[in-house]
C-alpha cells in the first residue's frame, strides 16, 4: 500500500495549522511517498478500531490499483499510457490516521499503520479510462460533509505518483496506490473533529460508489 500526502492545494497545511510540525506547510515540489502496512487493510462495511485513542482521523482517497509489474517507468511516457499499461482499476480508501501518533514520532508510518487502518473498496471499477476527469470525491461523516473535491485538482497526477514510485520501488500487480486527500480532515478543524466510537464514516467518489466504515 503506497500512499501520497498532500496531493491537494487546499489540504497542503490544513493539518500543520492546528497541529504543527507534523510536516511542511508549503506546496510539494515532489510527491510526498510512505507506505501503510498490509495489516492495516480492512474491507468496505467493516468496523474500524479506534484502539482507545481520541486522536482517529479520515481521509477519503482514489485509489489506483497496479495491473502489472512495472519499474523505471520513464519520463517520457504520457500520463494516457502509463494509466492503460499498468492501471487494472479504481477503488476507495479511507486512510486513516492517528495524528498524534503520526507527530509525535515524527514519520508517519506508526500512526497510519496500525490495524484496520485503511478500509478499502467496496470494489475495484475495471478500465484505466473508468472514471470520469473530474470525478467527485465526497467524504462524510454521520451524514454531514466533511471533503467535498474533485480528483482532477490532485497536485500530481496518478501517472506522475506512479512514475515518481517506478524509479525506486518496483510495483507489482495487486500494490494500491493512494493518490492523497482533499481538505476537510478532521484535524483540519478549530476544535478538531477526530472519529468517536459508533461514528459512520462514507467516502464516495463518482463512477466507483462509496466506502462505508
């Protein structure tokens, strides 16, 4: 599971600005790249453990699914042909995460990795031409909107994310890559707005249908 923080302009320091030193506030001049475990992967209408901590974000996300091997992908190849070549489909993530795990360490992994922490699904749509452009990604929680975007406003296309991850990891058929959240987290919020148990979290994203959890 590959994962790209701050891929949207109106995400990029939504989350330093209520809890600073977490990472840059400025916009990436380069895909921010860390993985989730394979152990925090969780199905669509599954429940998800909040393990006691208060802290329990949401970040709804395209999900691009690998078809094929692929490495060193080169820079010269079309964002049209790296989707059809090596993107089987499309699917939902929630990527969920414990923001104070994720700054009092300093990296991100631990507070995105521990269990069930990245519902997936609730299906993978066929085709790398699935989706529409500018298909809608809306996030809410209990039935209130919380993200409201589309993805066409990603700092870097899925086919530059993949490109980018090409040159140092080789993806394989079946890797998820996350392409990153629009703003509306809940540690974006004044007071920040984390999970509570019994909270229904539903990511839909347009031509795919949406992630329950």
């Amino acid at each position: 599971v590959c994962c790209v923080g701050k891929n949207y302009v109106e995400h990029v320091g939504e989350v330093d600005t209520q809890m600073p030193g977490i990472s840059k506030t400025a916009i990436p001049e380069l895909p921010i790249i860390f993985p989730k475990a394979s152990t925090s992967l969780c199905g669509s209408g599954t429940s998800v453990e909040l393990r006691e901590r208060e802290d329990v974000d949401y970040e709804g996300e395209l999900t691009a699914i690998i078809k094929r091997e692929c490495k060193d992908i080169s820079d010269d190849a079309s964002d049209v042909d790296v989707i059809s070549t090596y993107v089987a489909g499309w699917t939902i993530a929630n990527d969920v995460t414990a923001r104070v795990l994720q700054k009092s360490h300093q990296q991100w992994y631990l507070g995105k990795s521990c269990d069930g922490f990245c519902p997936l699904g609730p299906w993978i749509v066929a085709g790398h031409d699935a989706l529409p452009s500018a298909a809608s990604l809306v996030t809410k929680v209990n039935g209130e909107i919380r993200q409201n975007s589309t993805v066409d406003k990603m700092i870097f296309s899925t086919a530059e994310l993949i490109r980018c991850v090409s040159k140092y990891q080789t993806l394989r058929a079946g890797d998820a890559i996350l392409t990153g959240t629009p703003s509306g987290v809940g540690a974006g919020f004044n007071p920040k707005r984390f999970l509570r148990p019994g909270d229904v979290v539903e990511i839909e994203i347009e031509g795919i249908g949406a992630l329950v959890n």
